[in-house]
C-alpha cells in the first residue's frame, strides 16, 4: 500500500469515528462515556493524516514514485470504514436476543443483600435488572405492585414473547440477554419497543436461568430509546 492510500484510510477512519461519536450513532456500538475518546481518536486519526500528507509534499521526487502500484485487496481495507459511514448498521436487537443466553445470576440468592421497598406511585416504573434481580431474590417486593416496563420485542416459546432489553459493561462485543416474559396480551411485532404495565407472576425467575414473567394489563408501542442498552 502507498503512503497516499494509508493517509486516505486514517482520514476515512478518523472522519468516521467523529461522525458516529458526533451524534448518537455510537450508541448502538459502545457505551455513552466513550463519546469524547472516540471524537478524540478521530481527531487525532485525521491529524495524523495530515501530518503525513505534509511529509510527503516534502519529500523528494524519487520516494513519490516508489510503490504506485497499490494492490485491489487494499482497497477492501476501506469497506468497513465505508459501511459505517453510509449505512451505520443497526444497535442488537430480537435476532441476536433469541440466540443468546440470559444475564448470568449467582446460583443462590445472598442473605447479605436487602432489596429496598418499591417506591410510592402506581404504576411503579421499574428497569428491567431490578426487576429480574427481585425476581430472583423471592419477589416478595413485587407482591401486590403494578409494574410499569420498557423493552423491545423478543419471540419466546411457541406464541410466547418476551420485553427484552441488553446489559453492556464496555460495547455490543460483550452486551447480555436481560428478558421478561409478557403474558395476557398478543406479541408486538418483532424489535418493536413497548412500554409494558402489569403484575409479577409470583415465583416465577425465582432459579435464576428462567425469566420472571409479567402479566400484563396495558401496552404500548413507543420509539426505540437513544441508547437502547443498559
């Protein structure tokens, strides 16, 4: 490869990551506290670039005109940078969900741990660990409570559907199952986001391999969130 094609590949690469890192594009890949390393590995991409533009318009003739072939496998090296830029592929969504296991929990519940009362108002929004975790913990804090949750669409067992969502520590690369089995109402279609409203089904999640399930009063289709990961 040619210095003028590896100064062509950092700018493209670098453009991209500001272009992601910019709006909220970025989101579907990493997490939001990466946004101003991303912009400043693009920035720094760019200027690396550029510097070495400049060294070559200072360099003589003869270095120019070495290595002017560039090979065509080369150029595929622009492809994935291409592909974000034009058509950012889409955040995880029910197709990976239905193929990947659910968040590990510990094998049994710690006495060391004390889950606080859910708070007054009714419904009670409620994010989808907590309430897996409570799940998980007996439920005795769900008893008798109206649980108000957000999610996307997941297919489950037979005309089973589940309100899913994503857990990520770092990116998409190590993103978790977290899933509630809906029950009482007809499946959304597919990686639709719903705003969910019903009551814990007692015992259910309590093994922590099985999802707790929700029996649900109300739904609603929403717009996905701009980070769709927790």
């Amino acid at each position: 490869m040619t210095r003028g094609t590896q100064t062509l590949l950092l700018t493209v690469t670098g453009a991209v990551l500001v272009r992601m890192a910019v709006g909220d594009t970025y989101l579907r890949y990493v997490n939001s506290w990466m946004r101003w390393p991303l912009i400043a590995c693009g920035v720094l991409l760019v200027v690396l670039a550029l510097v070495d533009l400049w060294s070559q318009d200072d360099a003589p003739a003869d270095d120019h005109s070495e290595g002017s072939h560039v090979p065509r496998a080369a150029w595929l090296l622009f492809v994935p940078s291409l592909v974000f830029f034009l058509i950012a592929p889409p955040a995880l969504g029910a197709h990976f969900a239905e193929r990947a296991q659910t968040a590990a929990l510990p094998t049994e519940p710690s006495s060391e741990v004390v889950l606080p009362d859910l708070p007054e108002g009714d419904p009670v929004p409620l994010l989808m660990d907590d309430l897996v975790m409570r799940a998980f913990y007996g439920g005795d804090t769900l008893e008798g409570r109206r649980i108000e949750l957000t999610g996307f669409v997941s297919k489950g067992p037979g005309d089973g559907w589940y309100v899913t969502q994503f857990g990520m520590n770092c990116c998409a690369a190590d993103a978790t199952v977290m899933r509630v089995t809906a029950s009482g109402v007809e499946a959304p279609p597919v990686d639709q986001w719903v705003e969910v409203v019903g009551t814990y089904v007692a015992g259910t999640g309590a093994d922590g391999r099985t999802p707790p399930e929700l029996a649900v009063e109300q739904l609603e289709l929403v717009e996905a969130p701009k980070n769709q990961y927790r």
